[in-house]
C-alpha cells in the first residue's frame, strides 16, 4: 500500500516539474579560427569550418565579384561555412531541437553583382532532420550573399541536422551560417486536468487502503 503511493506521489511531481528548459544561440566566437570545428559546443560539427572575419579579411572588397562572408557574420567577428562547397551537418548523442539559424551565401562570380541586384541569384541550401537513419523533416531555403537570411524551423527530437547547397549559374556552393539555435527536446507539461486526474487516483488508493484497514 504504502509502496503504491509513493510510486503515485512520484509521478505526479515528475510531471508537475517537467518546465521546458531555455535553449541555446551558438555564435562561433569561442570556436578556433580558421580550421574544422570537429567537436564543439557539445556537438559534432563535419565539415563545417569556422573563421574570422577580420582577421581573415573577409570584409575586404574582392576584386573577383561579391561575397557574403562579412555579410554572413550576425553576431561578434566568427561564422561557419561548408568547406569546399560539400556536404555538412551537425549531430549529437541525444536529441534536441533545432529551431533556426542564419544563413547566407558565401560569394558570387558576378563581378556586377554588388551594384545590381538582378544579379542576386540565389543558392538553394536543402536542410534535413534526422533521428538516427530516419528522416523526419527537410526543407529547401534559398540565400543570399548581400544579407543573412534566418531559417526558422522548431524540429524537435532529432539527433543531426544535415545541409547541402545547391547553387544557381554563377553562385558559390558554399554557403555562411550563424547564431544556431540549439535546445534540448522536452516532454511536454501535463495539461492541469492530467495532475488532477492522477490526484484523484491517489486520493482513491489511499481511500481503499484506509477502507481494508477497518474492515
């Protein structure tokens, strides 16, 4: 009997204290720079490379055409980018929930592409969710390399994020990205009818117990 109650009593405070922890804004400013960031910030990050934009010269004016890397910096001096133009993803040993990140586009060769903005085509960067092998949502986002661009999303429960560029004629595969936002999956709070209703089974096991006692 008593061993009844306790296990209820458990329950029910687990429950009422399951408030859904804040989640975290990764900016890079701790990352080293240049290079992989391999293992960082409690995830996993392939091929994803970090940099300086002012110690790299990125904000310099590049005689080549336009790029986004200054640009692409929303917070502090650092960013990340896919390197090579290739594939990249993060993941982590236990799920979480990805809600959105900033996005931009690393360079174009248009060298009228600064002055014109009918020269602003822009790279596609399919972006995918997935618990282990199964995929659970994905979404195509197109960017630009004049201004960051903010992929809002809430995809909990997932364990990698995957992204892969596709660019248009003259646009650079690789792309920018900063200011993730990362948080832990959480079981949602009982509504107040569930915390009654188990309440009520517990009131009704102690009844019963105090009913056998004086029989």
């Amino acid at each position: 009997m008593r061993r009844s109650v306790l296990a209820i009593a458990a329950v029910v405070g687990m429950l009422a204290l399951s408030a859904a922890p804040a989640g975290a804004q990764e900016t890079f400013e701790a990352a080293p720079s240049p290079g992989p960031l391999g293992s960082y910030g409690g995830f996993t990050w392939n091929n994803f490379y970090s940099y300086h934009n002012v110690n790299e010269g990125h904000c310099a004016p590049s005689p080549a055409g336009a790029h986004g890397y200054c640009a692409g910096v929303v917070s502090g001096n650092q960013a990340v980018y896919n390197a090579f133009g290739n594939a990249a993803s993060f993941t982590s040993a236990s799920p979480f929930t990805f809600s959105g990140a900033w996005l931009s586009a690393a360079f174009t060769s248009d060298p009228n592409a600064a002055t014109d903005p009918r020269s602003n085509a822009a790279t596609a960067v399919q972006v995918t969710g997935f618990l282990g092998v199964t995929q659970l949502f994905s979404t195509a986002f197109n960017v630009s390399f004049q201004s960051p661009q903010f992929l809002s999303v809430n995809w909990a429960g997932i364990d990698a994020v995957h992204f892969s560029s596709l660019p248009n004629p003259g646009q650079s595969s690789q792309f920018i990205m900063d200011d993730v936002n990362i948080g832990p999956t959480v079981v949602a709070t009982p509504e107040p009818a569930t915390l009654t209703l188990l309440g009520t089974g517990l009131l009704g096991v102690v009844l019963f117990g105090r009913k056998r006692r004086t029989a």
